[in-house]
C-alpha cells in the first residue's frame, strides 16, 4: 500500500464538477483580479470566522505582512513570536525592517508558552506586537496570551495560517487578535490552487490599511494612492474556488478529526508522544505530528514501506542561516529545540482512507515490534 503524505486531489474529487464549471465561468467573465467574487469570498469568510471584515491577499505570507503593517509598525519595531513555526511568520515582517523576537513553546501543544511571553515582556522594551501561531491546528492559550499583551501595550496578530475552523474556548481562533491572517496554500484545510491568503479584523482602520496596502496603496479612487503599498491582491477564480469550498470546510474538519481519533486508537500504546488536544480546543489537525526519540529510523521505516512523511519544522528559526545576525545560538529556547529534534508529521488530509491510516499504523507498531 501506498500512502501519500497529502492528497489534494481525492481530497475535492466529490466536488470537482461544481470546481470546474466555476473556473470556466471565471475564464469567460473577463474579471480575474479584485471582482466581485473575492468580496463575495470576503464577506462569507469574515461571517464564518464571526468578525466584521476580511481582505484577501495573494499569500499567507502576504496577509503577515500587510496585517502587520495595518497595525503601524514600521522598520526598526520589535515582534515578538514562536521559533518552531514556519519562517514566513517572522519573514514576512523582518525583510520590512521589523526585529523578530522568540518566545519559548508549551511541549503539549507546541505553541506560545504565556509564562515564558510574561518574562520575555518584562525584560525587553518596546515591543509591538506579539504573533501566536495556532501550529498544526491547535489553537494557542488566548486568554492569558491577551491578557499578557495588554498590561504591556502589545498588539496581537493571531497567525492562524493552519486553523481554519479552529477553536479557543468555543469561539473561532482569528477573533481575538487586533488582526489576525490565514493562508490559502494547496495543503490547508481550506486551500485554493496556487498561492493565496486573507486579513481578518474587526477594526474599521485596519481594514481600510490593509485594503490600501494590498493594491499600490490606492485609495477607493482609481488611480489615488495614499501610502506606499504591494501587489498583492487575491485572484478572482481563487476566490470563487474557495468560496465554494468553504461550503465544506467544518465536514472536512470533522473528517481530520476523525483520522486523529483512529490514530489515537491505534497508537496510543506505541512510545510515540501523540498530538495533545487541549479541553479548551478544537484542534483542526491541519497536520497530524508526533514525536520520536528514534525519528529518523522510523522515518526510513515507514519510507520503505511507502508511507510518506515530514518534518514541519526541522530547524527553528532562530538557528537558521538568514537569522544568525540577531545573535542567538543553541539553548535559547529549549523546549522548541528538544520537540524539533523529534517531530515527525504523519499522513493527514480528509480523504485519507480508514485502511491507510490503519496501514501507517501497523507499520508504526512493527517498527517498535509491537
């Protein structure tokens, strides 16, 4: 048997008619960049999330950028976010002059460690804004993250990149942030076919930045330009995709759930650290990550019996190349560093079949002869 890491494809196939006569009528209408298709996908997005405005963009490192930027911060401001997530989260700022600061992460979630946020606060001035990622789909601590940024005049930016859907406390996670973005890439849980993003906010300024931000810095009147701004808006025949499969987004959450429930099943005994699920949360299992002392082994196990894996993310960021000049080193934060010495992102998408994951789990159990 063959398991692939992702499936796109089989993924939409029940749908893929309706997605097909959906782009032939995009093709034919002659409007492929800011119609009225991405303000339809805009309007249905900021209701499903429950906030008064969205604003699509060509990425999600895109919607970090200009979400961020919306907020005032300019070159030379200090943020401040976790070093296990992806490099968009601080790139997207730090190449606009904007300084990355690194919060250490809580092992059973893998995301912003409040306590550790408390001390970092307090010890380092003039910080901006602070960026919780709900990783792999679970959401961060929001309350007491909220509540550490306020009583230091913090804004926040939920980076909620890989939660589409999740839950903080029965409210969806991009509600609690003064902005908060989401990415449209091919493998999240809600994905159009190339690159693509959206803002959420329910701050009327915000909006009316970022709206800027995302065209030239032009105004609603053609040709007007109040600030300097990017290229960066949604396409229209994305736009229409994704508002069509945002119809299906909470089943297909519902169905990674259920993968991670066979997973938890089959699993549970073997020596693997498996995803934790919070009781506050409904974690969205954007990704399915475990951890193993005997990673790469394991990982060339399953390779040879044709099951495909990842690691997201093997190197933090802190440690990377591009940041060497901020002047950290090994041991800065060493829950992030130990947990990515050890992940290992298993099979997960929302067609995976029952016998698949039951497959990558007998191998999981041969591997530790169990």
């Amino acid at each position: 048997m063959i398991v692939k890491m992702f499936d796109v494809e089989s993924d939409h196939k029940d749908i893929k008619e309706e997605l097909l006569i959906i782009m032939k009528e995009i093709l034919s209408s002659g409007e492929y960049i800011l119609s009225k298709e991405v303000k339809a996908l805009e309007e249905v997005f900021a209701a499903y999330i429950e906030v008064k405005y969205a604003i699509g963009v060509g990425s999600g490192n895109d919607a970090i950028k200009i979400g961020g930027l919306s907020l005032g911060l300019k070159s030379g401001d200090k943020f401040v976010t976790v070093p296990n997530t992806y490099i968009a989260t601080t790139m997207s700022l730090s190449t606009h002059g904007l300084i990355p600061l690194f919060c250490d992460i809580e092992a059973e979630t893998y995301n912003m460690d409040p306590e550790q946020l408390e001390n970092l606060l307090k010890t380092e001035k003039d910080v901006k804004l602070c960026i919780p990622v709900h990783l792999y789909g679970h959401p961060a601590r929001m309350d007491e993250i909220i509540d550490v940024c306020k009583r230091h005049g913090v804004k926040v930016l939920e980076d909620a990149c890989q939660a589409h859907g999740a839950l903080y406390k029965d409210k969806k996670v991009g509600t609690f942030g003064d902005v908060s973005t989401f990415s449209f890439f091919p493998t999240k849980n809600l994905s159009c076919y190339g690159d693509g993003g959206i803002i959420v906010t329910d701050s009327e300024e915000i909006y009316t930045k970022a709206t800027m931000l995302r065209a030239y810095g032009q105004a609603e009147k053609k040709h007007v330009h109040i600030v300097e701004g990017f290229n960066s808006r949604l396409d229209t025949i994305q736009a229409a995709l994704l508002k069509r499969k945002l119809e299906h987004l909470d089943r297909w959450n519902n169905k990674r759930r259920h993968i991670a429930w066979l997973y938890e099943k089959e699993l549970s005994d073997t020596p693997l650290i498996l995803p934790d699920e919070a009781p506050w949360a409904f974690h969205v299992y954007h990704l399915y990550v475990v951890r193993s002392k005997e990673r790469e082994e394991l990982m060339q196990y399953l390779a040879d019996h044709d099951v495909s894996t990842l690691i997201h993310y093997p190197t933090p960021i802190h440690l990377q190349e591009a940041y060497k000049h901020l002047g950290y080193k090994a041991g800065d934060f060493p829950v992030a560093e130990q947990v990515v010495k050890e992940i290992i992102s298993l099979p997960m998408y929302p067609s995976l079949k029952e016998d698949e994951v039951m497959y990558v789990s007998k191998c999981i159990r041969e591997f530790y002869g169990m």
